[in-house]
C-alpha cells in the first residue's frame, strides 16, 4: 500500500510537510511561502519551560502553527486528531493510508531510528508525513531528509507517543478539502502582518523582539549567576535550540528573507524586495552569535568572543528587526 507521493527535502519540518502536503493536492507552494504565510517567524526565551533540564527557547512560532494558519488562510480544510491509545492511533492512520491519503504525524525525534546518532534527543514537535505501508513498516517523506524513509510499527507508535514536554499524544492530521481558487495575495499581507504584530507587541518579556533584548541581558548574568561549566550548558541549550532543532534561528530569518522576495514578486512591491535584504543581514547576525556561543562551549573563543559580545549581538538582532517589522507594518497596513 503506497500512495503516489512527491517528497521534497526542506530545511524544516513543520513548513516542508505544509508545503508537500499541498503539493500533493495540486498547490505548488514553496517552503518559504509557507511558512512567511502561517507566521512562522518569532521568538521566545521561556526560563520556566525546561527542554533537556535547561530554559526553552525558540525562534518560530508554536508546534502546528504554522500549518494551521496556512491552511486557514488558504481556505484549506483539514482534520486533525489526537489518541489516547497507541492501537487506536495507528488503526486510525492506516485507515486513511487506505484511502490514498497521505497523513501527516507529529513525532519525537529521539524514537525515529533513521535520524543520525548526533541528532537524536528528546524533541517531540518533529512533523512528518506517512504515505505507506510495506509489511510492518512505514514508508515517510521526512522533508529534512533528501529522500523518502522507512520506518518500522513499533520505532513509529514509540515516536508518536514520546512522553515528555510538549508530547505529541498521537497527533495526526490530513486535508480533507483544497478549494480551486486562493487568495494568495491576501493570504500573504495577512502572514506578514500577524508577525509583526507578534514580533513587535506581544505582552510581557519573554516574547518577540521583548525576548529578544530579555536573553541579552540573562547571557550578561550567567557567568556570574550560573558558574562558568553550568553557563555554558545554558549557552549550548541557546544555540542546539538555533542550529540543530529545525532550521534554527538564523536559518529561520534566511528563510523569512526568501519569502519576503516572493511576496515582493506576487503583491508586485518593490520595497519588500529591500527588507528581505535587511532581513538577511539580520540572519548573518544571528550566526555571528551562534558561532561565538558555539566557540565559548567549546572552551575555544578568544577574549573579545564573551558572554557579553554575545549579548550585544542579540540586541543589534532586536534592533535590526524592530526597523524590519515597523517597516513591513507601515508598508501593508
């Protein structure tokens, strides 16, 4: 039992699944215009949610998101479905296996035996989509791999019941009605206009560019606060968080950059073709703070690579996007 499916590899998870799952059903939108669509630019450093022990933070909006503000948006219907019993969640999926539709799976990472030893750890927001089932495995287009996998039952069942934060509960979901025409322009102005709106006047400290100015000042208290081994673990969580979790934080600029760029082409507006050059830039310097973080756990950097050059980083960050998101504000309201 095999559907017809066209895998495409993606830089990350919930916006790859968005966009093949569409594909699937005739849209053919890129990555990028998915997730600039479904909002999926943000960022938040939230000290009382523990990931591995350590604060979580995150550069992308929450776990499904993304999906369902693309899909509403577009006038997409979907169903989703969450299980109590393991049994039940797998019986419900081959169901529509059968079908010939495609379902797409919220997973922890740790249990899929197909990704490398070094990327295996507990992260339960990993999206996939099952398109098949050969004797008692499962054939998957993970979009951060280039080519389709194949999984085992019991690997599967374990993934999509991970426990732990954030745990996925059986989480499956499907479209189940693609209209003929789009609003693809509006579609746009609302995606663009909803993060700025979170990036910019989100309550409290923890979220949007708040967050951001929020962890300059903590990566400033740590070496003090924390000790030097225990900072370190922090600065690590930071950037595993950025670099290895999806696309990461700067990668997740690039790709907001490269919507932007199409947006410009489809609502025929030249300046969103100069802010996505800004927001670029403001990806470089997010790297610039990965690579120093990266180097400072590794006991490598050189004197001018502190904690404190890090914090300074981030608040040109703040300062880059504070400019990017008023001017995206101004522009389309």
């Amino acid at each position: 039992m095999q559907i017809n499916f066209s895998h495409r590899q993606s830089a990350h998870c919930e916006s790859g699944v968005s966009s093949n799952l569409l594909l699937h059903y005739g849209v053919n939108i890129s990555e990028a215009m998915a997730f600039g669509i479904g909002g999926g630019l943000f960022f938040g450093y939230l000290p009382f949610l523990k990931v591995n022990k350590l604060p979580l933070t995150t550069y992308r909006c929450e776990v499904g998101g993304i999906f369902k503000r693309l899909t509403k948006r577009l006038g997409v219907d979907v169903h989703w479905q969450k299980f109590k019993d393991p049994e039940k969640a797998m019986s419900a999926m081959d169901r529509k296996l059968a079908e010939g539709v495609p379902v797409a799976c919220r997973t922890g990472a740790y249990w899929l035996p197909y990704f490398p030893p070094a990327f295996r750890f507990h992260f339960n927001m990993h999206n996939l989509v099952v398109f098949g089932k050969n004797g008692h495995g499962y054939l998957i287009s993970d979009p951060v791999f280039p080519e389709p996998v194949h999984c085992s039952e019991k690997d599967l069942l374990k993934a999509r019941f991970a426990e732990g934060p954030l745990a996925p509960k059986g989480t499956m979901y499907y479209l189940t009605r693609v209209p003929e025409q789009m609003d693809l322009p509006g579609a746009i102005v609302k995606g663009i206009k909803g993060v700025c709106r979170r990036m910019l006047k989100t309550p409290g400290p923890f979220m949007g560019i708040r967050g951001i100015r929020f962890l300059a000042n903590q990566f400033e208290k740590w070496p003090r606060k924390l000790g030097k081994r225990k900072a370190s673990l922090y600065v690590g969580q930071v950037i595993r968080m950025q670099e290895e979790i999806g696309t990461g934080g700067g990668g997740f600029r690039f790709m907001y950059s490269a919507f932007l760029q199409e947006a410009g082409g489809v609502l025929k507006e030249d300046r969103l073709m100069e802010i996505s050059e800004k927001m670029t830039s403001a990806g470089d310097r997010w790297r610039e703070f990965a690579v120093i973080g990266s180097r400072i756990c590794k006991n490598r950097a050189s004197p001018s690579e502190s904690y404190s050059a890090m914090a300074d980083i981030l608040r040109d960050c703040a300062k880059r996007e504070t400019e990017i998101f008023k001017e995206l504000w101004t522009l389309l309201r």
